[in-house]
C-alpha cells in the first residue's frame, strides 16, 4: 500500500532540481501531497537550490492548483499537453 512519497532531483549544478509527488488514491484530497512537497521545496531551499520545476499534464487540475497554491508558477511553453511548474526561491 501507498501512501504517498514526493522527491525532488537535483541537477548536477546544484542549482536546480525537478520534483515529483505521488499519493495513493485513497489517501488523495487530506493535505498529504501538499505537505510532501512543502517540505520536499522547504529543504531544496536550504540546501541552496534556486529554481525547482516540474512537468505537469494539462489536464491534472489537482497538481496544477497544488502548485499555485504552493507558489509554483505555470508555464506553457511546452508540448501543448504539458505546463511546466517553476518555483525560485528567493522570490516572494
Ligand atoms: C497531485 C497530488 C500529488 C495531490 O496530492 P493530495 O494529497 O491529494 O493533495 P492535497 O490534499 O495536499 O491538496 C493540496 C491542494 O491541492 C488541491 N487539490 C488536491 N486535490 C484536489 C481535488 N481532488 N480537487 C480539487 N483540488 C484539489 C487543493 O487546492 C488542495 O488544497 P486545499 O485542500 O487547501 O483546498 C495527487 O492528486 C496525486 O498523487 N496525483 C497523481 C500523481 C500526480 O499527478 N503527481 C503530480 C505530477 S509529479
């Protein structure tokens, strides 16, 4: 059973890195993701990341607005079935 799990990889920089966030279906909607990646962000920052980004679907409403909500700015600049998620740190 899954319950949820978020990374982020660095680049080799050290700069930047890409996030991923998973959560199990029915664990899905209670703040898990959201708290995942909070911290997942919290310590990039700390280790002196920059920029984290991520490639989102179109259609996946739920990352989409997780991210906004998370400070994630969307960008289409991509596939036109793919936003890119770009969060910098530093930034208010
Ligand atoms: C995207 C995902 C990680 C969100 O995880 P989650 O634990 O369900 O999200 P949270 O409960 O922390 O929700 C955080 C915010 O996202 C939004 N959100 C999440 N689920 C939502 C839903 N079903 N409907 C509407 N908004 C939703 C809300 O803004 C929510 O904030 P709120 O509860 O204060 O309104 C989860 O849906 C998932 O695992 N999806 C499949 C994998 C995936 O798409 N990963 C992203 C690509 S890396």
């Amino acid at each position: 059973m899954l319950l949820g799990v978020a990374r982020i990889i660095g680049d080799a920089d050290g700069k930047t890195g890409e996030f991923a966030v998973l959560v199990g279906d029915v664990w899905q909607g209670r703040g898990i993701g959201g708290k995942l990646l909070e911290k997942c962000l919290l310590i990039a920052e700390k280790q002196g990341f920059k920029t984290v980004h991520g490639i989102v679907l179109k259609e996946n409403k739920n990352m989409l607005t997780l991210g906004k909500k998370l400070g994630f700015e969307a960008k289409r600049d991509l596939d036109a079935g793919e936003n890119r998620l770009v969060i910098h740190f530093g930034k208010s």
